[in-house]
C-alpha cells in the first residue's frame, strides 16, 4: 500500500485554527504522511508566533520558510507573495509530495497554489467557494481555478465552486475544521486559566471575573487600507466610552496593520484606557474558551461569523471585510461609527434568541477531509467545462 505525502502550508495564525482536526487526521491516518511547512506570518513574534502553538501541540515541521517583507502595504504583499512562490517552489522540489494543500483566502495563500500547479503537483484548496470581500474574495477564487479538489466549508460555498465550472467528483463539503475545535470546547467551556497570567499581554488589569468581558479582533481591510487607523480608532473609542471589560487581540499582516497597530499603540498610550487588555495571540482552545465565555465579539474576523455562529456568540461585525459572507442570527453589522459601534453592541449584550447554526460544519471535518485525500484519486490536470 502506497502512502500519500500531503503538504499543508500554515501562512499565518488563523490558518492553523483552520486546519488543525485535519493535520491532526492526516498524521495519525494509515494511508497518509504528513508534510507541514509554516511561513508568513505564522513565523513572526509580532504577530503572535503561531509557529511556536504548532510546535507545542506535537507537529514536526518540515520546512520553516520566511517571506514576510515589511511595510504592511499592497506593495509589501505583493512582493511577499512573489517571495514566497519562489521560496515554496524550492520546498516542494525538496520535499516532493503527493499533494499540497493551500488553506483558504488570505493574500499569501495563491503562493502556495502557484508553487504546486507548475510544477505538476495535485492541489487541494481548502474552504473555495466562499463570499467575503478584499483582495481575498480574488485569491479565493483564483486558489479554486488552480485547485484539483476542494474540500468546501457549506452547501453554499460547494454551489459556487460547481458553478464555477468545476467537476462535481472532486467539491466535498467536508465543513470546515475550526467547528471541529469549536464542538470540543462545546462539550467543556469552562474558562479554566486566567488569561493575563498565561499570556501576559500589556494594558490594565481589567475586571473580567466580575462584571464579564468583551472580546474585539479587528484586522485593516486590504482595499481601504489608508483608513485603517482611522477605523480602529472608532472601535477603540467605543470600546473605551462603554467601560466594559475588553481583551483585544493584534491585527493581522494584511496591508494597513501598521495604521491598525498604530491607532491602538497612541490610544493606548494617550488614554491608558482602564478597561482594555492586549494580547497578540493565543492557542486555537484557549481563545474559543474565552470566547464562548464573553459578551460579544466585536471586529471584523471570521471566527464571529463562523466559530461563533456555531457557538452562539453575539457578534458586532465592523465594516466590509466580510462582505456577504453567509452568517447566522449571532451577527449585526455596523459601520466605522463610534455611536453605531456603541448601540450595536448594546443590541448584542441584550439579545436573547440567539441560536446555534451549523451552516459551517457539524464537528467531524478533519476525519472527513483525511479520509476523502487517502481514497481519492489524486490529479494535476483538469479540463473545465462550463
């Protein structure tokens, strides 16, 4: 019996919430090896060193790869990205695998597709066919045109990609494997370590036990990137004015995290708000733990849209960064507004109707997708009909 090597390319934090059931699977499936290559910003200490979460849960990284280029600007993600095909491209002919898997939307994620398809290696794309907006909404689709199989997060999403033009034999809907992680800390959601002393982070030691706690992760949009310290700057107010208990995570590397991370360093300093804490990261469970624990979410990340619908978190999704993308009755939208900011939150603190969608999984995607990668024949040539 042949062995498949599937490579999976972790590019940044979020990423590896992403995949993590599936790495699991694949690594302890009879039929499958697992390669694992982090570059991006999964590699970075200002972005919360992901690569050292990965490292502690067990997995043997084969292939560190740095490509981040400063400047936090669509320039810098270009050329990040041209970086990183050359850099993956040298991976690939090192490690040579059966597979590779290229997860999601962010900008840096096409690197990995360009570095597989020319050189004749099956592609499989992770969570194609979804609606967001920003330079994402490109790279997803153009992950999905140079994809071989896609392993889709929603019935919603597996329409798209057959609409697309794509063979109906090779569109799973597997769900996606961050409710994986989502349906464990169901089970449990026991707050069980204080946050502030397992990881640190700067600001006041807020209040959470007390009076409870909001969680904010909002990251620049690519597309209106020179008003991102403008936007975040709106949140903070409304965050500060409200005076609630709030842990406020980093921004992304996505063009505009220096006016992001800008905006909340001056307010930081010029307001010493009493009610904010920083962080930069944490491990996959611990942040799903203290989500399901808060208030409400409010930002702009795709966890309120799909971790939290799941978990019935209340959620205040900021601006246009997921732009229709499909949501549960956990999620009300407002602009970059202090005041709209401040009352959809109030709407969200009060709400009682809120209920648990599965829109996006039910739990079991990372079996599903090992399972569907060693039975399924695998190929670097399609022909689309439309």
């Amino acid at each position: 019996m042949s062995i498949k090597k599937i490579c999976i390319v972790v590019t940044a934090r979020p990423s590896y919430s992403r995949i993590k059931t599936a790495l699991i699977a694949i690594k302890n499936h009879s039929k499958l090896e697992l390669q694992l290559v982090i570059t991006g910003s999964a590699l970075l200490g200002r972005y919360g060193n992901a690569v050292d979460f990965i490292e502690k849960d067990g997995f043997k990284i084969d292939e560190k790869v740095f490509t981040v280029l400063e400047g936090e600007n669509p320039t810098s993600m270009a050329k990040t990205t041209g970086l990183a095909v050359m850099e993956l491209a040298s991976v690939f002919y090192r490690l040579k695998p059966d597979a590779v898997i290229t997860i999601a939307d962010r900008f840096e994620t096409i690197a990995t597709s360009i570095a597989a398809s020319y050189q004749n290696i099956p592609l499989i794309h992770i969570q194609g066919g979804e609606v967001t907006g920003n330079i994402d909404e490109k790279v997803r689709h153009a992950n999905t045109k140079l994809a071989d199989l896609h392993l889709v997060a929603s019935e919603n999403a597996k329409a798209r990609v057959l609409k697309m033009g794509e063979h109906p034999e090779t569109v799973f809907n597997t769900g996606c494997p961050s409710i994986d992680l989502a349906a464990e800390i169901k089970k449990n959601p026991k707050l069980d370590f204080d946050p502030i002393l397992k990881y640190g982070g700067v600001g006041a030691n807020i209040n959470w036990k007390k009076e409870g706690y909001l969680v904010v992760m909002q990251h620049p949009v690519t597309t209106e990137y020179a008003s991102a310290r403008k936007d975040v700057e709106q949140t903070l107010q409304a965050v500060f004015e409200l005076g609630i208990p709030t842990f406020w995570f980093w921004p992304n590397v996505d063009a505009g995290s220096d006016g992001t991370s800008n905006g909340i360093r001056t307010f930081r300093e010029l307001k010493k708000p009493e009610n904010i804490h920083f962080f930069k990261n944490m491990e996959p469970q611990d942040f799903l733990k203290l989500l399901i624990n808060s208030r409400c979410l409010i930002g702009n990340s795709s966890v309120g849209i799909r971790e939290c619908s799941y978990l019935k978190i209340p959620v205040v999704n900021i601006g246009s960064r997921q732009n229709r993308r499909q949501r549960g009755n956990n999620v009300i939208n407002s602009s970059y507004n202090k005041c709209e900011i401040i009352e959809a939150i109030n709407n969200r603190l009060a709400a009682k109707d809120i209920t648990s969608e599965n829109m996006y999984g039910d739990g079991k995607s990372g079996k599903r997708i090992a399972d569907i990668l060693a039975d399924t024949d695998l190929s670097f040539h399609k022909t689309i009909t439309y």
